[in-house]
C-alpha cells in the first residue's frame, strides 16, 4: 500500500487524515493523568485538602482568640463591678459599725438581686429582715443593738437597761435587748423589748457607733423601769465620770408630768431650773 503524508497519519476514504493508534494511546493515557489528578486521594486533591485543613484550624483559633478576648473583658468588668460593690459595702458598714440597711444599699445602687448574690458567696450575712452585716468588718462588741436599730428604723434608739450597758455600767445586764422606737412601728422579734414611744430628737444620740438614748433621758426611763439600786448606781458613776451633770439633769426632767417623781427617784438634789414660757 502506498503511503501519504507523514509517519503515523493515514488517510481515510474521503482524503482525511486519521489517527494512528500510538497518537489515541497518548491521548488516553493524558486523560488518566488528568484524572488521577483531580481525583479523591490524589496529591493535588491531598493539597487542596490540606490547605482546607490548615485555613480551618485557622479559624478555629481566630474564633478561641476571640472568645477569649470576650471573656477576658468579661472578667475585667466583673472585677471592676466586685470592686466598685465591695467599697460601697465598706462605705455603707463604716456607718453602723459593719451594719447597713437594704434601703442604704438600694440607695447606693446596690440591687437585692446582688445583695443575695453576696450573701450566698459569703461577703454579707442577713441579720435580719432588712440588715445586713459586711463579714470582713471588724466586729463591733454591740453589732446586735446596732442591727435592732437598723431594723426598727431611724428613729428608735436603744434605751432603759440596754443603754446602761452601753454607757459602760458593769452591773447592767439585760437579758434582752430594750428598744424604745415610735408607736407606729409594729415590729416584733426575739430577743428585743421595745418601748413605744416617741424620742426627741435632743433625746438620742450615737455613742460608738450604736444609736442610743442620751444619759439623761436614760436615767429617767430607768426611775419608771428598774430597780432603785441599780438607777441609784448609773446616777453616781455616770455623775462622776462627767457623762452627765446636775444641771443637765434638772433640765431634762423640767415640764414632765412626772418630775417630783423622778427628782426623789433620782436621789440627788437637782439645781431649780425655770420653765420656759
């Protein structure tokens, strides 16, 4: 047969070229290649893969760096709000010897939801209804007057027997805590004797951190409530400790229905003292 053209081609019937059989094996056999290539498991697939894998455990890293960026700010402001609510507690037990009220702290901005929060977490103890006690204060000797005070409302005081104890009468030992609050207040609680009664205002004050009867209103409610021995005892040391004088006395019981009373009761001769108009 006579050949046409160059080695490897033919041609067919209609005069074109044809193929030869090595050309269709090299085209087969690229074919192959290129399918190795971009099948599963292959190096470029593994590539390709990898490189999957690698962007994903960057993100997965991006994505803990942010959470813990998040969290590290969570923390910050969780200490800067302990921090803020642990020196308003401070602030508010300086002021009744490591006591404060739900009113005070509400008042400070501090929520019951964050009193309660404090409490189980051991920081606060609940005294009793409406008081709180900061734990870390240092304990004051007469913290449960100054709670029954807290809990009775501005206006009471501790008085009669109680007060004796806190003007630092050795002998005065009461076996509850007196109270004088106003008749409008209905509380009751263990361990308190309250006395409904109105104070004025000259009538009470704070003597270390504790809010008490004044020495001299004291003496009289004791002329109405405790034995002669004990009242005979509170005016002379009180008299010679300089937390009262004759003259203060006079005029504490001038205008009371009851004053030749308590003048006799007393014990002492009192200097005359005019009533005013």
């Amino acid at each position: 047969m006579r050949r046409h053209g160059p080695e490897g081609h033919r041609r067919n019937a209609c005069g074109q070229h044809q193929d030869s059989g090595a050309e269709l094996v090299a085209d087969a056999e690229r074919a192959r290649r290129r399918s190795i290539v971009s099948a599963p498991g292959s190096r470029q697939a593994r590539c390709n893969e990898d490189h999957t894998y690698v962007f994903g455990k960057l993100d997965l890293r991006f994505l803990a760096v942010l959470q813990m960026i998040k969290l590290t700010a969570s923390v910050s402001f969780m200490q800067a709000a302990t921090s803020r609510t642990s020196r308003v507690f401070y602030e508010l037990a300086a002021e009744h010897g490591g006591y404060f009220t739900t009113t005070e702290a509400s008042q400070a901005g501090i929520s019951h939801r964050q009193l309660s929060y404090h409490v189980a977490s051991g920081t606060l103890e609940r005294v009793t209804h409406g008081v709180y006690r900061l734990i870390d204060y240092p304990a004051h000797p007469r913290g449960d007057m100054i709670a029954a005070t807290l809990w009775a409302g501005p206006d009471s005081a501790i008085s009669h027997e109680s007060a004796l104890a806190v003007y630092g009468l050795a002998s005065a030992m009461p076996s509850a805590i007196h109270l004088t609050a106003p008749a409008s207040f209905q509380g009751r609680r263990a361990g308190v004797r309250i006395h409904r009664e109105e104070l004025g205002h000259d009538e009470r004050r704070l003597w270390d951190d504790v809010p008490v009867t004044t020495v001299e209103r004291t003496l009289i409610d004791i002329t109405r409530s405790s034995d002669r021995s004990l009242l005979r005892e509170a005016v002379s040391e009180f008299l010679e400790r300089g937390l009262t004088t004759r003259k203060r006395l006079a005029h504490a019981i001038t205008g009371r229905e009851d004053t030749a009373r308590i003048r006799r009761d007393l014990g002492i001769r009192l200097p005359a003292v005019r009533e005013s108009a």
